[in-house]
C-alpha cells in the first residue's frame, strides 16, 4: 500500500518495499511510527506484524499489539489486511524459530523478485526476523533489517528490547543480512515535550487526539511512573527506524562488526562477523517536523 496524497513525487528507483514490526501496545511511541511510515510516500507498505514484548505486562502481548496496530489501520481508514500476527513467545533456543504469520510474511516478500529494495523495521524484539531466517535462510541478502534495539557501543548493557529476546538478536547478529542498528542512547534522542505535542499532534482530527491521549494515558501508568520521565516529555524512540529511511544521515552511522551479545547484553567482539551500519545520532527535529506535516496534511484532506 503507497499512500501519496502529496503534491510532490518520488524520483523513479527512490521507493522502497517496507514491513514494519511493532510491540505496539508495550508503550505509546509505536503508534507515532506507525502513522509516520503510513503516510510517506517513499514507501510501500507490505504488512504491519505485531510483536510481543514479553509477559511482564500482559500474557498475551503479541494479542495486544495486534489489536493496537487494527486499531491504527482503522482510524487512518486503511486497509486492514495489512496487519499480521508475529511471534507470541522469545525463541526458545538459537536453532528454533517461532512460527508465524509475520514470519511468513517477511519471507515471502524477500523472496520476492522486485525492482524495489526491503526494508524490515523492527520497534521491538527480533523475534520474527530471527524466526524467518532460521525457517528460510536465504532471505539474509535480499532485504536490510534496521532495529531500535541494543545498548550503547562499544560496551552494550541492559536494552528493553534486546531483553525481550536476547536469543533471536544473536540469531541475526551472526548471520550475514544487512542490519542497520539504532542503540538506546540514539533513539533516546527524539525527545519531545507532551505540550508540544499537544500543539501539533491533538489538533489533528481523530487521529491526532488518539495518538496524543493514549501517550499522556500510557505517563500515568506505574510503568511509566517508576521510570524518570518528569511528565513533561516523551521520547518517541521508535520514529528513528523510520526517519533513517526518509533521511539518509550519511555521516551519523559507523561500521561496526557485528557483536557478540552477551547473557547480560554486554557486547563481545567476534572478527567472523560482518560489519554491521551502527548510527550514533539522528536528526530528530528532520524526523519530527516531516511526522506533523504528514499528519496535518492527512488530516486536512
């Protein structure tokens, strides 16, 4: 699906075939990617996977994420085939993958002989992408993998999403696809104020209000609480795996051989593994100034 209510075009061999995995219902960012990737018209959109993020807090969080990314498609009066239901369960082991629609998907689409490259963006864990490499191994060269996951180089540490599946993280970082990783203290960087949103975000028909109400909501919960968030701001953590598309941030990445991830989610070095696009900054204001004129424009037509 290519959304292109715009009055500007993408130049001939600029569009990209894009499938975004999303533990959308984990926290309140997700949704704000989601409608970004949506609505940028250098993408075709191939599926929406929902991804669990453990069981902390629910026991059937891949059921939420597949409600929550309905629910999206249905606000946007989009299509609701595009969304698929991922992994419900981290891998068991680093040989077995989880079986799923999303996995499917992925291979599916990789295998695919298409003028346009694949891009998966995972918001969450890599359980599906590690699921689908492990079931097909070929897909390693005909699609990139970007990830908002992972600590900080070069020592890594504790990640929320790498901890929601440290086994399928190693599955990817020792094969030799594509990956383009977006670390903790680089996603933590689209840092936006709640009144900020409010002044560009809530305005925005039904839509916006979801988005913008379902965040302030999600700051009251005791997740959200215990952490150090002083109820001012938000980091929209995951629109870096979109921007980074739409923007190519030539000289904010470095090759980086693929690490070794640790039990405790430091990194060791392994001089077999390929060299792997690690970013150390994004342009947050390119990535969320495009986020609300996308949206304005959607919801002004």
């Amino acid at each position: 699906m290519v959304y292109n209510n715009y009055h500007f075009r993408i130049p001939e061999g600029k569009m990209v075939r894009l499938i975004v995995n999303t533990d959308a219902k984990n926290e309140a960012d997700d949704q704000y990617a989601i409608v970004h990737a949506l609505l940028s018209p250098k993408f075709d959109n191939r599926g929406i996977i929902a991804a669990h993020f453990g069981n902390e807090k629910s026991p059937h969080s891949m059921e939420d994420s597949y409600d929550e990314v309905l629910k999206m498609l249905d606000l946007m009066d989009f299509p609701r085939d595009l969304a698929y239901k991922g992994a419900d369960r981290r891998l068991p082991d680093e040989k077995t993958p989880v079986e799923s629609q999303g996995a499917r998907l992925i291979i599916e689409e990789a295998m695919k002989e298409s003028d346009m490259p694949l891009y998966v963006i995972f918001l969450g864990p890599l359980t599906d992408m590690a699921s689908a490499y492990l079931m097909e191994p070929r897909i390693a060269g005909r699609l990139t993998c970007i990830w908002i996951g992972g600590g900080k180089y070069p020592e890594g540490g504790y990640e929320y999403n790498l901890n929601n599946d440290i086994r399928s993280a190693r599955v990817v970082m020792n094969s030799d696809m594509p990956v383009w990783q977006i670390p903790r203290n680089v996603y933590s960087q689209v840092i936006v104020s709640l009144a900020e949103l409010e002044y560009k975000v809530r305005p925005c028909g039904e839509l916006g209000r979801y988005l913008f109400d379902q965040l302030e909501e999600h700051g009251h919960t005791s997740f959200a609480r215990a952490t150090a968030r002083t109820g001012e701001y938000w980091c929209l953590g995951d629109s870096p795996a979109v921007g980074v598309l739409l923007f190519a941030h030539m000289f904010d990445y470095d090759w980086v051989q693929a690490p070794l991830i640790t039990d405790n989610m430091t990194y060791a070095k392994n001089s077999q593994n390929r060299p792997i696009r690690v970013y150390n900054r994004v342009d947050h204001r390119f990535i969320l100034e495009d986020f609300y004129a996308k949206l304005a424009l959607f919801t002004n037509k």
